[in-house]
C-alpha cells in the first residue's frame, strides 16, 4: 500500500514494487495479512453502568422483556444516566471506545438514547461529540431518543412522542450534535405509525434516518423505514419476506447483530444467508450495549456470522467493512483497501483471512492504522 495524507494512492502485489519518491516511514508486515479496518454501524457507547446483575438474571430464567417490564432494561440504564455527571460519561465513552480501536474497528456508529429527556440525550450526545473531538477513528453520532418510553411517561406514551417531536428532535438539530435517527420500532415500544412520525420529524430537522425493526416481532417497521428513505434497518431477526421485499426494493443496508441473539441466549438469528443471495447489502455491527451485547470485538461478530448466520469468511469480511460503510454512507472512502480511500486498515498476527473467524474468543489484530497512522499496537 501507498498512502499519502491518510489516503491509499497505490496498490501493489508481487515481487515489484513501483512506488515512487521518498517516504517518511515503511512498514513491513512480514507476510501478515492485512485487511481493511472494521466500520462498526450500531453501538451504544454511552452508558453509565453495565447491567451484568440482569445478565445473571436471564442466566436464570428470565426474558430480556420481563426485565424491562419489571424496570430494568433500558429504563435502568436511563436512571443510571441521568445521575451521572457529564465529564464522566464522556471520559467513560473515550475508554470504551479506545478498546474497540484495539479490536480492529476504525469507524463506529455512536447512538445516544439511554437519557430519554432532552437535558440527558444532549448530554450524552455531547459525549460523543467529546469522543469525536479526543479520537482518530471516525465517529458517526445517532440520536436515539426513541429507545424506549422513560418512567415519567409509562401512561402517556403520546405525550413522550410529542415531546421527542416538538422539543427533543429540535433541540439536537439546534445544537448540530447528531447525523443520524434512529428509534426502537418493536412491540411494546413505538408502533409502525408512531416511528413514522418521529422519523418524518427528524428528516424535516434535516436528519438522516436508520431503524431498530423487526427484532421481537414484524410490526412494519422495516417498510416505514424503506418508505421514508432510511440508510440502515438493523436485527431483522423476525423480518417476513414482505420486509426483504421492501429493502429489496429500496436503497437500505440490512444491518444484522447476531452478538444480540447470542448474548440474550435466543436461537431466531436474522437469515443473513437469504438476504445475502437475494443480492442485498448485508452488513454486520456488533449492537455493543450493557443490556444485550456486551462486546467491542468484531471478530467475535465475524465467528457467530459464520456459524449463525452461515456466510463465508469472505463474505463476513465484506459485511464488517465496505457493506457496514454503506450502512453509515462512507462507503465511497471507507471499509475498502482501494485507492482513494481512508487508509484504514488491520495488520493481523495470521497470513490467512480464514484465520480471524476461526479462532474465536481472541484479539488477533497485531496493529491498528487509521489514516495511515498506526493508532494501536500489540507491542505498546
């Protein structure tokens, strides 16, 4: 690889290398493979406390929903929140972040949605913003005041959508903090009618929009989110063929998280493997959250991808990088080892791709460079 200015100008392969001048610094990966850094296109970083108290919960019986039904779930991680004081939070997300740096990943989707009133989701967009300020991966912030219904508006669920329309969507516009919508379209949460009136508000406060569908239950959410134009919709686990039809037929990435499944102990993986042959954009996140997928490692992801979900090694590469970029629009300069792109890229401990998913449980990236610049490295 040639870069120059933290872009790729040159590939080359072979016993020949025709680059051209002088350069400040080479680096020799000694025959390693070397791949394109990670995009991660759904994480929720910004958290005050893990839930692993509810983890042990499930361990012993009970379901993701009788936790949330019961308190816990996201509300717990609202309460939790909203007592903690923003420089905090913000030191908390840099560390959270810096460790998937570590794993291989170079750009990251950042969702807020764990404040759920509007002093609390600035606030915590605020802290993306910190991270996006003090990091060198690229960092794509999502409002997700959506999330859920907070304590204070469990019988008004009406009153909480006006309120996220009229004053929270507003507000995070005003203040530039967010690039992206997103909302939890399942049942229980936010009906197909109300996310589509939170989402035509956000793209009237010049938003671009992505979707939580079809998780649980196909409740339409993913036909909302072709409708209106959304990049992304993510887990699809329960999609119908009426939902592939309609992703088919839009522009959308399908965004799988089969670290969620696997961590909530459920079997209904999203049918990656039929999505993919039907020719669509597959991309895989790892949904990194304290309630359902506690990992910052997209190599784990790429393991359960292929065992779960039964794409290649190959094509689980794709899905983590030039697929997951489309998920987040940086497909035209990220997620890829080409000229012109970011220079963006994993040198592994391996020679062989095939490697990374195989051994699981494991951190096999030897340095991390974005930009050209390594970032991370086993050694340091």
């Amino acid at each position: 690889l040639e870069i120059r200015d933290g872009k790729i100008t040159g590939i080359f392969s072979g016993e020949s290398t025709p680059f051209s001048g002088e350069y400040e610094n080479v680096v020799d990966a000694k025959g390693r493979l070397v791949s394109p850094g990670f995009v991660d296109p759904h994480t929720h970083p910004v958290y005050a406390q893990t839930r692993e108290d509810e983890f042990a919960m499930r361990i012993r019986g009970m379901s993701y929903q009788e936790i949330a039904e019961q308190g816990g779930g996201i509300r717990n991680s609202v309460r939790r929140l909203r007592e903690m004081p923003e420089d905090d939070l913000k030191r908390q997300v840099v560390q959270r972040l810096l460790k998937f740096i570590a794993y291989g990943t170079t750009t990251v989707e950042a969702k807020s949605g764990y404040g759920l009133d509007t002093e609390n989701e600035l606030k915590s967009l605020r802290a993306v913003k910190y991270a996006r300020d003090n990091l060198p991966m690229e960092i794509v912030p999502t409002f997700m005041g959506a999330h859920e219904i907070p304590d204070e508006y469990r019988d008004d669920k009406t009153g909480y959508v006006q309120l996220l329309c009229e004053e929270m969507i507003p507000a995070v516009s005003d203040a530039n903090l967010a690039e992206y919508c997103d909302a939890f379209c399942e049942a229980g949460v936010f009906t197909a009618g109300e996310t589509e009136e939170i989402l035509r508000t956000a793209l009237d406060n010049g938003m671009k929009l992505r979707l939580h569908a079809d998780e649980f239950e196909a409740i339409g959410g993913v036909e909302v989110a072709a409708s209106l134009g959304a990049h992304s919709v993510d887990h699809l686990m329960a999609v119908t063929e009426s939902g592939m039809q309609a992703i088919d037929d839009s522009d959308m990435v399908p965004t799988v998280l089969p670290g969620t499944t696997f961590f909530l102990g459920h079997d209904r993986y999203a049918p990656a493997r039929e999505m993919w042959d039907r020719g669509l954009p597959v991309a895989l996140a790892t949904d990194y959250n304290p309630g359902s997928s506690m990992t910052y490692s997209m190599q784990m992801i790429l393991n359960l991808a292929c065992i779960k979900l039964r794409l290649t090694p190959d094509e689980a590469l794709q899905a983590a990088t030039y697929h997951a970029a489309g998920a987040i629009a940086r497909e035209d300069h990220k997620g890829c080892l080409s000229p012109d792109y970011d220079a963006d890229f994993i040198i592994w401990e391996t020679g062989t791709w095939d490697q990374v998913p195989y051994e699981y449980g494991t951190n096999k990236v030897l340095s991390t460079f974005i930009g050209g610049e390594q970032v991370w490295t086993r050694d340091q």
